[in-house]
C-alpha cells in the first residue's frame, strides 16, 4: 500500500521490519515525534497513523551504517561487516555442522570459509 498508494520508491520488507532507501537531503518533520526523518519514512508512518497501525519512536531508525538482521549495512561505503560476536558465532555453528555431518572435506571447507568470515 505504501509502496503504490503513496509512491514509497524504494521501499522494502523483510518480515516485521521495513526499509527504504533516501537522500539525506529529504528530511521531513514528523510531528508526532517532533523530529525529521527521511521523507518515504514520514509518508509511511503517516499512512500507518491513518490505518491505526501502532509504531515506536525507538523502532524508527535511519542513517548510515545501520544494523540490519545482526549485519552493520553501511550504504555510503556500500558496505557490511558482522561484528565479532556474530563473526564467531557463524563459526562456532559452521563447525558444529561440519562435525555432525562427518566428512572430512566439509571440515576443510569450513576453515576456507572461516578465512573469508575473518576478512569481512
């Protein structure tokens, strides 16, 4: 609805969340708030306060980078990197499937993924 009703461009869902792509240039005030935030963004919250669809400020982000889904996305550099936590996670898991499925191969596999884990 947003996306062709109030012609949100660039807008974009990955479950419960929503994204969308702007020029810093376009900042909007959202009065509820009392803030500015990108312009698709202000369309957006205003037709969910039309429909009755609750939102939070917190919840309302913007910038760059941003951490989507545990990744720090950054659209200037056009960039991502996972933090170390996650980095090693990812590894820990990637082994752990690599033990239980026992072949040796899969083990060397790993560790050439791990090494490009380790560059990102």
């Amino acid at each position: 609805m947003g996306k062709h009703n109030k012609e949100i461009q660039y807008l974009l869902n990955y479950i419960d969340d929503l994204s969308e792509c702007g020029l810093e240039e376009e900042m909007v005030l959202y009065k509820p708030y009392n803030k500015s935030y990108p312009q698709g963004q202000v369309t957006l919250m205003n037709l969910w306060d039309k429909l009755g669809i609750p939102h939070k400020e917190k919840k309302q982000v913007f910038g760059s980078p941003l951490t989507i889904i545990g990744i720090s996305v950054n659209a200037n550099e056009l960039s991502f990197k996972l933090s170390e936590e996650a980095k090693e996670k990812l590894v820990k898991e990637l082994t752990l499937i690599g033990l239980e499925i026992e072949y040796p191969w899969i083990i060397h596999f790993f560790r050439l993924l791990y090494s490009k884990i380790e560059s990102i």
